[in-house]
C-alpha cells in the first residue's frame, strides 16, 4: 500500500528526475562538491552531529549502525522491530561520544584495564563483569550457567566461533573494559569528594537556628493578570538579561488535517458477498479445517470447549447438525461463519468462575487469619441473601480480578488454579455459589461457577474475514486529500481549503521535538516529523505530499519552529510573560506601598485590599515556610538577615512584595560532632556529587550536536 501511495506522489516527477540524471551524467561528479568543492549538495547535509569538535556524518553513522545491528540481530536470531532499532541507534551514538571525549580523559589520567584484570574480568569467579555474565544467563530463569560460559571462552581460545560471532564476542568485551573503566573514572572522582567540617557546620546553623518574625505580603496574584500589558519588546529585553534561565531547544508545530480511511457500505456490502461465497467453499470443502485456515484473517482452535464459544455462536450451535454451515455472525468489525463437525470428549474438564479473595498469608497469626475469615464468610451470607457477585468482588477482592468483577476466566482441572480452588470448582454440577468459604494459601476465596464443567470439546472450523476499506476506497479518500493538498499552496491557502471543505477540521501539534514519532493521538508518524524538521521546510509551508500513516492520510502546515542554537523570547512566551508581569506588578505594588510606618496592620489598611499580615514561628534557613506565601527564599533570607526587633524596606519576593520585622533570633547551640550533617549533605547530593558533575562537565564541554532527528 505504501509503494502504490509512493508512486501516486512521485508520478508527476518522474520525467524531471530522468532529465536531470541525463545532466548530471553528462556533466560529471563535480556538482556535487566531489574533492572537497562546493556543489549541489554539500557534505554539511550529511552532516549526522558534532563532538568534541569531530564531525559525524551519516555513512559514518550509519557504517556502526549496521554492525550492531548486524550483531543484534544474529544474537536474537531474528529482525529488529522499529522500536529495537530507536534503541540500537542511541546506543550508537553514546558510544561515539564514549569514543571521543571520555577515552581522552581516561588517557590523561592513566586509567586501563591490565591483561590480567581483564582476564579476570571476562572469565574470572570474583571479579567477572555484569555484562560477560549477562551473556551466559538464562532469560527465563535468571541462572548463570558458568559450564556454558567455560565452554565458549574454551571455543574461542581455539579461534572455533564463527566470524560474525567472534565480532560480536570482541564487541561485548569492549564494553566490559568501557564499563569498568568508567566505573574506575567514578571511583577515582567519588573518592576525591568530601564534606568539610564548614560545610557540616553551615548546615547544622541553617537547620538549628530558629527565627520568630511578623511580616506584611502582598501577593502577585492581588492584581488580576488582565490589567497588565506586555510588550514583545518587554519580552526580548528579559531574555537578553536572563540568558542563563532559558535554554534554547528544537521543536516544530504544526497544523494538520486527517482523512481517515473508513470501509464504506459498498466495502461491507461487497465482504458480505464474499463471506457467502466462502460459505458454499466451505460447506462443500472436504477438509473444512484447512479451507478455512487458508481463508481466514485469523485462526481460532478447530477443537474448543462450551465455555470458550461466543453466547451468539453458542445458542447457534444448540439446534445445528453435524455438516452445517452458521453464520455469518458480526462482532466488531469481522464477519466470521462456522461449520459444526461434531464433538469429542477431553480428557479434561473446563469450567468458568468467579471469586472474591481475602488474603491471609498462612504464615500470618491467627487472628488475622480469624478476620479475614470472618469478613469472607459475611461476603458469603450477603451473596446469598441476593447481593450482586460482580459488585462485591470489585469492592473487597484482593486480586487483579476484581477489575473484572472477580471473573477469573476459562481453566481446566490440569491444577492450574490450586488444588482446594479447583476441588471447590469441578465438584459443582453446574453453576452457582459454592456454598462455603474456601481457604487456600493465598487466603479465603468465595467461589461462584459462572459456567458448570465440561469435557465436551466442538469441533467447528471457523473462517473470518475483518471488514477493511477497498483498494477503491482508499484511492478515493487519498484523491480528496491530495486535491485538498494541491491547492494549498501556503498556510493561509490551506486555512481557507479546510474551511471550504466543511467536514473537516484542523488539529494542532505544538512544540513537537525532533525525536517525537507521535503527536497528539497519531501514532507511527515519524515521516512527519521528519518533513517539519527537514532543513527545507520552512514556517507557513504546506506538506508537499500526503502523509500516509496507518488509517490515516494527512496533511500539514508547518506554524512555527524553535531552533537550540538561537532562542527567542517567543520560544518561552508563556513563562516570560508570568515574569516580567509580575516586574510591572513588583513596581506598582512598591510605588503604593511608598515608604511604610507605623505598624505593620496600618500599612496594610493604608495599602488596601490584597495586603496580608501574618506571623511565622520557628522557622529555619534549611526549611522554612511561610503561611500564605510557603517557601520564599528571598523573603526567608531577610528575616535571618535582620537583627531582633529591626523591620525591612519593602523588597520583591518570590511571589509576591514583603515587608518582614524578625521578632526573635535563636542561634544554634554549639555541638561537638558534625558527622551527622558531614552524612546529611553527602546523602542529599546522591546522584548529584562529583561523579555526576564531572560526567556532566565532559558532555558540556564537548558541545554535543545532535541533529540525528532530522535523518531518521
């Protein structure tokens, strides 16, 4: 489908592309920059990201991709999803930039791996690396089996493993040597990081003095948003002065239309035709089973039990005879039809239930044991004085299955459910309540039988057929989306196609970002993302073709991009606008304000509606908070700042404008040890300590540009 939709956008072309691959073999490999010369497409396109200053284009890129997928895809026997490959290409790129920066840093310090470590490393009991020991580790049981391990290592020594597995064995060890010298880098860093005894003793006076203090806020929020007027030329004046607060980042928004591929009523109407042709097929075929395996969209068991029939199939079943044809019968979108070819007997039985569980442990005391039971047993008596099963189960069962109304499905007596359930299950006759409580290791279960046992298996051959849009169909609805596509020849042109059209309506994608394979509610929609991030398109340019994406055809109009390398106060319209709002109102409540007096109740009644007094006790530089306006640091630091009984100027918080007069001052008692905040800071820092820093310092300092997105 997609190759057909490929050809309807390209056919128009075609004669352009064949004339200009005449011209170009005419004129010779020089247009395009071939040895170094400017030409038609210059090496900049190809251009995948930068490094420490080392350009990556996208052979290169691309030549380790192939390999690694090359190797994953022999370790796993089998093709790599899309979603695989996303994965495998970020891990290519963090081993380039593992590569460039981090090896030079490692080098500078001396740090290796020896011969015998890493032989220690790779097939030692002591010292053997995670990832060696991944390799030998069975996904399904979690063992390491070290016999499989010695065995390979014996095998390579003798240079027996294949080429491509070879490759792929010295790949894995390169990670292992990565992996423990990075941890040698970590260890050498962590190790050079401590806590002074000044560092400890500022965190215990910020976490052990105490203030007292009464002050005056008026809050932003007191002036409505609405009055406030800000200027474009106000917004670019506070991102030059706070160029450190907003970093710059890639993203495109977009507007975009969908023409949905639906089946028409000729499509069900022509299925329906078709569904009672392969009906006669199936009635006269001498093996049904295989006639309809081969005809059929998807395949259920030829053998199944009563319990695992449709309640419409079911009913039909009831007065069919051997050799009938039923059907068609509807549900969703697939039309199915069934011939019933009699019945075998199972060996087992399979019956349907419900329970409500109220665990105890059986390890757990007895008198949880006697509650649980108590509670199970008053469930029970509810059930049978006529209470909903379903209803009950949802609001006291404690397993999965109460979502589902306690439903636990279709089960055999092969024990899989556990042994005092099952008895309980397959001794009833048919359906109902089991009449007792049931105890089992899990706990106490009440049980209802929804379907009674039976090992009477039909055999029924089942053909169906899902109802899809027609080749016809989907040619239609890409010809109304192309027209519409043509004649948008702007973003303005588009608007006023959509309009014209009637039924249907535009969609927004904002600040969609170069790795995004998703906007809104579509899915798989990583071809357009890569059309709005294409260094051709442009703002206000419409698609230059239909984007076919599952059941959808679409169509987009690129409305405004962000670029990291130049930010624009339009970028973060939103959050500075709430900033510099709150300057203006920073300026009119100051120049109300004027230079209070008096007490600080006064100045608020001077000061007028939105003025609050309040007090705060006890409070401390590590965590202070404050009753209306929470934590505000600048409003906490003052009241720290000021000697006992003096009172501030007025001066912009957080949140709002202060007036603050420290009441009391507690100094912290002088303690001997400071272990206890030496451990405090260490803890708090966790993942943000050396380590992390100097990691994060090399990635910084090598300028990373990743332009990855726009390539795939």
């Amino acid at each position: 489908m997609a190759l057909i939709n490929k050809i309807r956008e390209r056919s128009g072309v075609a004669v352009v592309v064949i004339a200009i691959a005449l011209i170009l073999f005419i004129v010779g490999g020089d247009l395009f920059g071939g040895n170094g010369k400017s030409g038609l497409f210059s090496s900049n396109d190809n251009k995948i990201g930068e490094i420490a200053g080392t350009s990556i284009d996208y052979q290169a890129f691309q030549a380790k991709l192939d390999v690694a997928r090359a190797n994953y895809e022999q370790q796993a026997g089998r093709a790599l999803q899309e979603q695989e490959i996303q994965q495998l290409r970020s891990q290519v790129w963090e081993q380039m930039i593992f590569d460039i920066t981090y090896k030079a840093e490692f080098e500078k310090l001396g740090l290796k791996v020896t011969p015998d470590e890493l032989r220690e490393m790779v097939q030692g009991t002591k010292n053997l690396s995670p990832i060696i020991k991944q390799q030998f580790t069975d996904p399904q049981t979690g063992q390491y089996d070290r016999n499989r391990h010695i065995e390979f290592i014996n095998a390579a020594a003798a240079n027996q493993l294949p080429a491509q597995q070879k490759l792929a064995w010295d790949q894995i060890k390169e990670q292992a040597i990565q992996q423990r010298l990075l941890e040698k880098y970590n260890a050498l860093l962590s190790s050079s990081s401590f806590v002074t005894t000044a560092e400890a003793k500022r965190e215990y006076d910020a976490t052990a003095t105490k203030a007292d203090a009464r002050y005056l806020y008026v809050p932003f929020t007191s002036i409505i948003d609405t009055t406030i007027k800000v200027t474009d030329s106000q917004l670019s004046d506070y991102l030059s002065k706070h160029k450190e607060e907003f970093k710059g980042y890639d993203s495109r928004s977009f507007d975009y239309v969908v023409y949905q591929v639906m089946p028409t009523k000729e499509d069900s109407a022509a299925l329906y035709e078709d569904i009672k042709n392969y009906a006669k097929g199936l009635a006269a075929a001498p093996n049904a089973k295989s006639y309809a395996e081969l005809n059929s969209d998807s395949r259920v068991p030829y053998e199944r039990s009563a319990n695992e029939l449709t309640p419409t199939l079911k009913a039909a079943l009831a007065t069919a005879i051997q050799g009938a044809v039923i059907g068609p019968f509807k549900e969703d979108n697939t039309y199915s039809i069934y011939k019933y070819e009699g019945t075998a007997v199972d060996s087992l039985y399979t019956a349907r239930a419900s329970h409500i569980l109220i665990r105890a442990d059986k390890t757990a005391p007895d008198s949880v044991k006697a509650a649980a039971r108590t509670k199970a047993q008053d469930i029970l008596n509810q059930l049978k004085q006529g209470a909903d099963f379903a209803t009950l189960a949802r609001a006291n069962s404690q397993d999965g299955s109460a979502q589902q109304g306690g439903d636990l499905g279709t089960f055999k007596n092969n024990g899989t459910m556990v042994k005092p359930f099952e008895t309980a299950v397959f001794a009833m006759g048919g359906a109902g309540l089991v009449p007792n409580v049931v105890e089992t290791d899990f706990g106490y279960h009440i049980i209802k039988v929804t379907e009674g046992k039976s090992n009477t298996k039909y055999k029924i051959a089942t053909l169906s057929r899902e109802l899809q849009a027609s080749e016809s169909t989907r040619n239609a609805i890409y010809q109304k989306a192309e027209t519409l596509r043509a004649s948008s020849s702007s973003k303005e042109a588009f608007e006023a196609a959509v309009k014209k059209d009637g039924k249907l309506v535009i969609l927004k994608a904002d600040k969609v970002f170069p790795e995004a394979s998703t906007f809104n509610t579509i899915q798989n929609a990583r071809e357009v993302v890569l059309w709005a991030f294409n260094n051709d398109t442009s703002v206000g340019e419409v698609s230059d073709r239909v984007f076919e994406v599952g059941d959808n055809f679409i169509i987009a109009a690129v409305t405004a991009k962000t670029e990291k390398d130049s930010p624009k106060a339009e970028d973060f319209k939103d959050a500075i606008t709430a900033k510099v709002r709150n300057e203006i109102k920073a300026e009119q409540i100051l120049k109300k304000l004027g230079t209070p007096s008096g007490a600080l109740e006064q100045v608020a009644q001077k000061y007028g509606a939105g003025a609050l007094v309040e007090t705060a006790t006890d409070i401390n530089l590590m965590a202070g908070m404050l009753t209306s306006p929470g934590i505000d640091p600048i409003a906490i630091g003052k009241i720290f700042g000021l000697q006992t009984g003096k009172r501030s100027k007025p001066f912009v918080g957080e949140n709002g404008v202060f007036v603050v007069e420290t009441t009391k001052l507690t100094k912290a008692p002088e303690i001997a040890d400071y272990t206890q905040y030496k451990n405090q800071i260490t803890q708090r820092n966790g993942g943000y300590g050396a380590s992390y820093m100097a990691n994060q310092a090399i990635r910084d300092n090598a300028n990373i540009k990743d332009n990855r997105a726009k390539f795939f």
